[in-house]
C-alpha cells in the first residue's frame, strides 16, 4: 500500500488536523453463537491503517438483536463514515443499525465490506437505503481514500474500489492490498473477546485458497461478478516472495493466495506475547499448509521458530484432508504437535462420494477418514466441517453422512441436521440458477433459499428444520465448538494439569455421541419420521440437560485453580494498546524465512 500524502487542512482557529477531525467507526456484528470470538482482523487492518494516518477510529463489537442505542444514540463524538462487516447471518442487524443511525444522523456515510458486500454490492444497496457504498475487495485502501476525501471535502466520485448506489464507478480492479505492506492491525477487539471469555488473538498468515469447492467465497470474493459489470473482475497473483503484478485475463483461471513472511508472522506472534501477554493464537488462513510444497515448508519454518524461541503458545489452524498422506506429512504433524498445534479445524464436509463431487472436494472419503485417524494419532484434537443437506442430496447420500458420522463419534448436533449455505456469487450459487432450484426467497440474505432435486430431501429438511428450532440446539453446538477449542487451548499451555478436565470433557462428548447416533438412526437409517417426531420431545430434553451439563463444566473449568489466574489474568491492568506499527524484536529472526 501505497503512503498517502498527509493532510494540512486545519480549522478556521489552526487546531486540529483535518484528519483528526473526520472520525470512522467500524462496526463487527457478531451473531449469537460465536459472539466470544470478537477479532475482526479485516476491520482491524483498516483501523490500523486510519490511525496511522492519525484518523480517530472507534470499533465497536456488538451482538445480533442488541439495542442500537451504542451505535445511534446522542453520541458524544460524531462520526463521518461508520464501517460495518456484513455476513448472510448478520445483514439483518447491520442494516437494522444502520437505518438507526441514519434517521439520527442523516449526513453520515454508512458502508458495508467485506466477501458479501462484494459479491453482492448492487443487491445490498437496492435493499437497504440508509447504506450508501459497498467496499469491493481488500478494505484498507478503498476505506482510507474515502476518509480523506471525507477530511479534504472532496466528492467520493473519483475514490477507487467502491460501489454507490448510482453505480457511477470505473471499471477497474477490486482493492487488493499486499499483507506485508500493512501494518499490525490494531488490538481493541481483543479487549472485547477477553471480556466475553476469549483469550485466543487471530492472525493472518496468508489469504486466498488453492481448492475451489463450490460453497465457499474464499476465492468466489476475488472473481465477483456485479450486477452493475458483465464480466469478472481480476486480480493479480501473488506468490509469498514477488511484488504485484498487473492483472491480465489469464490470471482469471488461477488461484488467488498471497502470503506474509514467516518471520513476520512470528514477529507479531512475539509482539502480541511480550506486550499482551497472549498465549494462544487461531490463524485465519484459509488451509494453513498452502499452497503445496512451498506451504509445508513455511509450516516447517514457523514451527522452527516457535521451538527456537523456548516460548510456550497454543495454535489452532486449518488443513485440507488430502494433503496429509505420505511419511513426511506425519513429521510435518509431529513437528505442528510439539510446537503447540493442539487443534486442527478440517472441512470434511461430507461422507459419501457424490456429495464431495457436487462441493468440488479435492478430498475422498477415503482421504477424509485418513486424517481423522492421522489427528488422533498424533495427538491433535479435531473439529469436523460438515454439510448434512445439499441441494443435490440423495437419501442414500444422507445416510451414508449419517453413518460417516456415527463411526467417527461425531459429537456436535449441527453436524447431524447442518445444511449448506448457498453464499452469494459462489459456484454453487450459479450452479443452482442453472438447475432452477432457488426459490422467490433466496436472497443476500437467505442462504437457504433454495429445494432439493431428489424427492423426499423435502420432506426431510422439513422435519430437520423442526430440530433446529429448539433453542438448546444452537446452544448444544456452541458450547461443544467453544468448549473443544478452549481445552485445546489448555492442554498446549498446562499438559501436567489437564489430564482430568481432559478426561471428563471427553465423557461429556461420548455421550453425546451416542445420543445423537441413537435418536438420528430413525430419520436417517430407518427413514422413519413419525417416529422421530414422537421422540422429539424427549430428544430436545436430553439435550437441555446435556447443555446445563456443559455449563456446569464450563463454570468449573473457569474456576480450576490450575487455570483461575490465566483465564483471569485479562482484566483492566492489561489494557489493550494500539499495535499500529511493527517493532523491532529480539530475537533476530533469520531473513531468508
């Protein structure tokens, strides 16, 4: 990214810095379940650029269904541009707030960013008057180039990257920023995750994904085709180690990943430790050994690191299944294990072959079986991605996903009633606009707007559906999901004092295994739904006691004495600082990584 020239405009008395005096808020709209994950890096990012650039920059994390009192009530600070993430999930909350803002401050700009906005820039707007722009593509230029223009008192007409409503844009790139050019994104997000439970800080090693499978926007944000423009937008590939190149058509057809350096990755990772004091990290990366040989190898690099440096951390990430198959894959494992890769995120998805071949999996049931035996062998816990319903499913697909699950003690509830959302833009999205299969309600908005091919899916869907509306469903997933991850987190971090939390949450799952196996046996294998509708009742009370149950833990588990002072040791004497800027750290990292 490119240094803007700064600013000179001063008020009529020479005090404040044009910039200093055009505030932005950025808003993270987080629904229900995952409202404890609260680090928004994209939003974070552009938070990081503003404030270089000395913009006064507020975010705010809110939840689905709050008050929009916080973001629209008689601020003492008056902002010039409000930011928002929008997700299929929250887009109702993010323009509930945004109307509220703009009825109380019609002047002010409101935008949407983010893989939707992008993909679906002509839709939002058409829909939702009280937003005024989409961002399209990477945020931190577009967002910056809008605020001083907002600082200067220039028109928005001749600011790159954005979508208004009078579609008056030039046909060009969408934004694309260069991860290693960035500065660190700032940390006041994590402040609100610590206050919600979460002491695990996001990082991003690399973007873009070299599978295609058709349900993911991962790389459908990079080739979204507008409303407003007949073909698609291209942008540039970038390798971990050259410089942007200009987009040519050819490009089109290639994967779109871009990385930073590992010793740059590690370099934050110190940061965030030695003046935080986080020990645990997830990283955002799409597939963390991206892409082939060369992603083993930064694997192998960073792990390295981590080893040299004596600290001891916990990580999360995300593999695909195929790519762990030969000897060196199990060192590569070894290696991850002992650097304190505790948990690995796969997107199985699926346990029949047809149903792979319809997402575009890379990966057999063979492969997928595979991993779920490497993990466990090495001593790796492990969350399923997993899609129960697709819009191509058969009957005989299903129980075969039954069954894949059953052997493999699956114990989230949504992985027995999930089903695929069909996210704006993406190839399953066109795929089903050939076969017809949409319906009037399929929006933005509604990704599960959309019929089943095969007679019967109806039928079942319809009964599944019944299921998901107990309330104790959603919260079932969630606490396992945020459970499996905070153990995890644990067993990197204090391996002698785990041990008996380790062994009781493991109790907990098997139960929950066998009751899920046990009652889904009727619509799945038996195809019997009069009687799965009988036993639903009871079901539903299993699960209410199986959630009191995991609170009970969760409770427990706060308050262990082995653990009280980490999971507490994130109050006010820690407050969050702004990491706009990379420093230097000890030790030196080598600069060949």
């Amino acid at each position: 990214m490119e240094p803007k020239p700064a600013i000179d405009g001063v008020d009529k008395a020479g005090h404040q810095p044009a910039n200093e005096r055009t505030r932005v808020a950025l808003v993270d709209v987080l629904d229900f379940i995952n409202r404890d994950d609260c680090e928004h890096l994209g939003l974070a990012s552009i938070a990081a650029c503003l404030r270089e650039r000395t913009f006064t920059v507020d975010l705010f994390s809110i939840v689905t269904g709050e008050s929009t009192e916080q973001l629209a009530g008689d601020h003492s600070r008056r902002y010039a541009l409000y930011g928002f993430s929008i997700y299929p999930n929250t887009a109702f909350d993010v323009i509930r707030q945004a109307n509220a803002i703009k009825d109380r401050y019609p002047d002010t700009l409101i935008c949407v960013g983010g893989q939707l906005a992008t993909a679906a820039a002509a839709e939002i707007l058409r829909e939702a008057r009280s937003i005024d722009f989409c961002v399209l593509g990477d945020g931190e230029c577009p967002v910056m180039d809008v605020a001083f223009a907002l600082a200067s008192g220039n028109s928005l007409d001749s600011v790159r990257s954005v979508f208004k409503r009078d579609f008056a844009i030039p046909a060009e790139q969408l934004a694309s920023v260069e991860l290693a050019t960035l500065p660190l994104p700032v940390r006041d997000f994590f402040e609100f995750s610590t206050r919600r439970g979460n002491n695990t800080a996001r990082i991003n090693s690399s973007l873009g994904c070299a599978a295609s499978c058709t349900f993911c926007s991962v790389n459908g944000y990079y080739d979204a085709e507008l409303t407003a423009r007949k073909k698609p937008v291209l942008l540039p590939v970038v390798s971990e180690n050259s410089s942007p190149r200009p987009s040519d058509p050819a490009s089109s057809k290639r994967k779109k990943w871009r990385a930073r350096t590992v010793a740059d990755v590690f370099e934050e990772i110190c940061h965030l430790n030695r003046n935080l004091g986080i020990r645990s990290f997830v990283f955002n990366d799409a597939s963390f050994e991206d892409p082939g040989r060369v992603g083993k190898e930064r694997i192998r690099r960073f792990c390295g690191l981590v080893r040299e440096s004596g600290l001891v951390l916990a990580f999360r990430c995300a593999i695909r299944a195929e790519s762990f198959k030969s000897p060196e894959d199990e060192e590569i494992l070894d290696l991850m294990r002992t650097s304190g890769f505790t948990h690995i995120f796969v997107g199985i998805e699926a346990g029949n072959p047809r149903d792979l071949k319809t997402f575009q999996k890379m990966a057999t049931v063979e492969d997928n079986e595979r991993i779920i035996g490497l993990l466990k062998r090495h001593d790796i816990d492990l969350t399923m991605g997993f899609i129960m319903l697709n819009p191509f499913s058969t009957l005989d697909g299903v129980r075969e996903n039954y069954r894949f699950l059953v052997r493999n003690r699956a114990f989230i509830l949504n992985h027995y009633i999930g089903k695929v959302h069909v996210y704006f833009g993406t190839s399953l999205h066109k795929d089903l606009l050939q076969a017809g299969l949409l319906t009037d309600e399929f929006s933005y908005r509604n990704p599960y707007g959309y019929r089943f091919a095969e007679p019967g899916m109806d039928e079942l869907d319809t009964f599944l559906e019944e299921v998901r509306s107990i309330p104790s469903v959603g919260k079932q997933t969630g606490r396992m999901y945020s459970l499996s991850y905070k153990l995890s987190e644990l067993r990197a971090l204090f391996p002698i004092e785990t041990p008996p939390v380790i062994e009781e949450f493991s109790s907990i799952c098997q139960g929950s295994a066998s009751l899920l196996a046990s009652y889904f046996d009727l619509p799945f294998e038996n195809g019997d739904l009069a009687q799965a509708r009988r036993e639903l009742p009871a079901f539903a009370s299993a699960v209410e006691e199986e959630c009191k149950r995991l609170e009970s833990f969760s409770l427990r588990l706060v308050y262990n004495r082995a653990f009280r002072d980490y999971f507490l040791g994130f109050g006010p004497k820690r407050r969050i600082q702004n990491a706009a800027l990379k420093p230097v750290f000890e030790p030196v990292l080598p600069s060949s990584s």
